[in-house]
C-alpha cells in the first residue's frame, strides 16, 4: 500500500500556506510508516505526477473556498473532490486538477481521493495563518491522522499531547 499525503499552498499568502503547514506539523508529531509518503506540493502541477501515480490513496490538505465561515473544515471524499476545483482560490489548483486528470487518462489514478481543506480567513501576504486558521491545524492533522488509521495504517505520536 503506499497512501500520499499532500500538503499544497502558496506559504507567502498567510492561509493560503495550511496546507503545507498542515504536512510539518504531522512530521514533526508523528512517526508515519514508510507506506506514508507526505509531499510538500507547494504550487506545484505537473511536477508532482509522479508521487500521485498509482498511489493507493491520496489526502490532499488545503486552502478552500466552501461558502463556509472563514476558518471552517471541509472534508471531500472521491467523488466529491472534483467540486473543490470548480472554484480556484489559487494557480496551484488548476494544476492539481490537471494532475489529477492526466493520472485517470494515464490509467494511474489513485485508488481514492480526500481532500481536508480550511476556508481561509486571510490571503494577505504574510508567512505567518491567520489566528483563526493557526488554531485549527491541531484538527486539521487530527482529521488527517482519522484518515490514515481508517485506511489501516499504524500511527504513532512522537509527542505527548499528540493523539
């Protein structure tokens, strides 16, 4: 089995960046078996073809725009996903999309899909998430750890306070 975890994101546009602030902090807490490749796909596209190629599963962790309140969690699932790309926040999507396209029309399409997105709150220029977002990256990793271990694989805390 090998599962990707997929942090992308621009880090330069505040919340923009979850994404790959979502995938340090899961290295940083968790020891992830080798099974588990994480990828930081900043604003990548095409350029990631080849970690998502015949992937069993990828999670995809992201800024999206839902509609919901600012700082919320949305979570798609397979056949859901292709509703996050219908409204780009951002260049990096039109080339995950694209990514995800050619890996079906290639026959190396994963065998699922889950993307854990958060509605952004700020796209100013910043390194730094909003308060709001930073607050909720702890559920964000936890969802994603959720993920994992329901796909079957064994997660362990490298800290205390993680679950």
């Amino acid at each position: 089995m090998r599962i990707v975890v997929l942090g992308v994101g621009n880090i330069l546009l505040s919340d923009e960046g979850i994404g790959v602030r979502a995938i340090e902090r899961l290295q940083l807490d968790y020891d992830l078996p080798p099974e588990v490749v994480v990828v930081d796909g900043g604003t990548t596209g095409m350029e990631m073809l080849e970690d998502l190629s015949n992937a069993d599963h990828i999670i995809i962790i992201d800024a999206v725009r839902s509609g919901n309140a600012p700082a919320s969690i949305v979570k798609l699932v397979n056949e859901q996903v292709p509703v996050f790309f219908k409204t780009k926040l951002s260049p990096h999507q039109i080339g995950l999309s694209d990514v995800l396209a050619t890996l079906e029309f290639i026959g190396e399409q994963p065998g699922g899909v889950t993307v854990i997105g958060v509605e952004p709150v700020s796209l100013a220029t910043s390194m730094a998430l909003s308060p709001q977002v930073e607050a909720r990256l702890p559920e964000v990793v936890a969802l994603v750890i959720a993920e994992l271990r329901q796909l079957g694989v064994v997660v362990k805390s490298v800290v205390p306070e993680a679950a």
